[in-house]
C-alpha cells in the first residue's frame, strides 16, 4: 500500500493529526505498540467502570475551539476535579484555597489566611539570607522558593513530601523554577482548574480516540523500529515498510532521542508504575476521584478510584495507586524533564530534525515538552494546518 502519512503512535497527538489528514483527502497509517490505541490516555471498561489505565486524565481548557472540537467525538459530563491530600491523619482540599486554610489553622477570613502565609514566607526569606549572607533574596532551589511562597506549613505538609516523590529528589536538589509560582486561592472553591471548560468523556478517552479514527488504518502490536526500512538509525529513503508500504511523510510521537538513536544524548524523563485492584465487595473506597498522599514515607503519591470521574456508576469500585519511578532505557516514559540541561540537549535534536523535512514529531516526547491534553490537540490541529 502507499500512504501519504506513516503516522506512529495512536495517543491524542497521533490520532488528532490522522484525521485531520484524512480528513483532507490524505491517506494515513497509524501504528502502535501497544495492543490498543489511546496511548495513555487508553481507557479500559471493567465491572461497568472506566479505568485510567496509564494515570488519571481530566480535560480542561479555555480554548473553545479546542473544547468544540473534542465534543464533536464525544460527550462530555461536567466532572470537576476537586482532589483532596492527605498528610498523616490530616485531610485537606485542594488546591490551595479557603477551606485548606481554614482547616490547616482554624481562621475563616481571607485576611486571616493571607497574614498567616505572608508572615510565615517573610520569616523564611529572612532566615535564607541571613544563613547565606546575601542582602537581598534570591532562591537557590525548590525549597527556598517555595519557603518564600507559601511559608512553613503549606510547604512541609503539601508541597515537600510530594514534589520529592514526584521528582525522585530531595527538594534542596530541585531548581527553583520548578515553582514559579503556588496558586492561593482566598475563596471557598474547590475547582483545581481554572479553565472555563473541563469534563471527561461519558464512554472513556477509548471510545473518543477510536472516533477519530474512524475511516483510518490502523495496525495496532507494531513497534515502528521493526516496522520500517532503517538506514543506520533513521528511516531509509524513500520510505517504506519491510512489508513494502511506501509513505510520503512520517509523524513520530515518540522519544526524538530514540528516533535519532541517542547520537546526541538520552534526554531524561520521570516514569511511573500503576497498582490497579479491583474491589467489586466495595461500593465507594476513598470518597473522591483522586486523593493525594503528600508525606515522602508513603510511597505513592495518590491513590485514583476511577468510579468518581463518572459520578459513582458502576457496580464495586476499581483503585489505582501512583508510584513515581526514575525512568531507563525500555520503561515508559511520562514526564520530559524539562531543566536547562535537559532543553539544551533538546534543541540539538531539533536542529538535526531539520535535515529531515518530511518527519514530523509531535506529542510530550516528540516535542519534549508536558502538555495538557487541550493542549496537545491545539498543536497536532495547528500541525495538520502548516501540512494542507
């Protein structure tokens, strides 16, 4: 067969883009390895429930087009992500807003809340410089900037036990960029968005991604390195598959080292490891869709009851705990890790994919870069416009 796209990947990106393509009259491929298509936002029914096979995902955006664009593949319900953390045998909403603080030091009022956390951050900025001598404040790492944010209480209970885990560090070794700012919210709202649009599809991501599919191929158990004719470590020209399919242009969405065979470099990513069980003696486990765990002793970082995101249907109860995971070669990765460093080595890749015009690479690890979900459909629909 000839194909104008070889597109490889199945996720969000990758499914966004071949339809677009298709939808132009293009001819498209899509393969993945995986045994299913969705990427990682692949959702699996079970006893009546959606799973969140690969970590919870929850729409949001302010970009109508964006929001009309993914309605058009499915329904979506109102789901409001309101996730709640615990540390030790203390509960508390979030993010950062009114009811946090009024249950963290028993005060009612935004002033009380905002002198609280101004007081305690002018204490910490005062005590960092006098420890380092400087005269005036410059945060040197994670802590201190967040210290100088939040004050004392916010940071030890809901910022340093789960960053650390998050990032597999101690906070004194993260930059300080990583925070550039803590949202403090001096309502009574528990909305951890601020997007005006946000909701999960009624169905499960599957059925949206297979939506957007319809009317293309797709070859789901390939793994492209296998698939393709190789000239050392890129595709050969032209390209075509060992089978014999010929494509005009190829979109990769995944790891832009890999595709280049780390000639350059490994860039690093963070990964993640899923402790699903089925519970169908349990009717409602934790009360709330996602609840974090934010002490650095307590190994995962939160614990999804998927039910929640569809308000309660579904016989039984389906948990999943997140254990955050120093990524290597042949796991999966989930987060770019996206310091100076890391931005660096990424650019020279860039560089080297210029003297491949007809590759394209899209998605967080084509493009390196965490993206939301909205905000990977805004950038595969703007690709799909340069390609008409």
């Amino acid at each position: 067969m000839k194909y104008d796209y070889l597109v490889v990947g199945s996720g969000l990106f990758g499914a966004v883009f071949a339809h677009e393509m298709n939808k132009q009259g293009k001819s498209v491929l899509v393969i993945d390895k995986r045994d299913h298509v969705g990427g990682n936002i692949y959702t699996e029914n079970r006893m009546g429930i959606n799973v969140h096979m690969y970590g919870a995902h929850i729409f949001h955006t302010s970009d109508k087009e964006v929001w009309d664009y993914v309605n058009a593949f499915a329904d979506f319900n109102n789901y409001i992500n309101s996730p709640v953390a615990v540390y030790k045998d203390e509960l508390y909403n979030l993010p950062f807003n009114m009811n946090t603080f009024s249950k963290m030091w028993g005060i009612r009022t935004p002033q009380e809340a905002k002198s609280i956390i101004d007081a305690q951050a002018q204490k910490e900025v005062e005590r960092i410089k006098k420890e380092s001598g400087q005269d005036t404040f410059s945060p040197k790492n994670l802590e201190e900037q967040a210290l100088s944010l939040a004050g004392r209480d916010i940071y030890e209970k809901l910022v340093k036990g789960y960053t650390e885990k998050q990032w597999g560090r101690d906070c004194r070794e993260l930059p300080a960029f990583i925070i550039k700012r803590l949202p403090m919210r001096f309502v009574y709202d528990n909305n951890y968005f601020n997007d005006r649009y946000q909701g999960i599809p009624t169905g499960g991501y599957t059925a949206l991604v297979e939506k957007l599919l319809e009317g293309v191929t797709v070859r789901t158990g390939v793994d492209y390195y296998s698939f393709v004719k190789m000239d050392g470590d890129v595709p050969a020209k032209p390209f075509e598959s060992v089978a014999g399919d010929s494509f005009g242009r190829i979109l990769f969405t995944g790891m832009i080292d890999e595709f280049f065979g780390y000639r350059l470099g490994t860039l690093e990513y963070r990964s993640l490891r899923f402790e699903t069980q089925d519970l169908p003696d349990v009717d409602n486990y934790q009360g709330n869709a996602v609840v974090n765990y934010t002490e650095r002793e307590v190994p995962y970082t939160r614990i999804i009851e998927h039910k929640h995101f569809e308000f309660g249907k579904g016989s039984g109860t389906i948990i999943t705990r997140e254990y955050p995971a120093n990524w290597k070669h042949g796991d999966e990765p989930y987060y770019p890790m996206n310091d100076d460093k890391n931005n660096e080595l990424f650019s020279k890749y860039v560089e080297l994919s210029e003297d491949y015009p007809d590759i394209l690479f899209g998605g967080r690890l084509g493009q390196y870069k965490y993206y939301n979900m909205d905000q990977v459909v805004r950038e595969a629909l703007d690709m799909s416009i340069k390609m008409k």
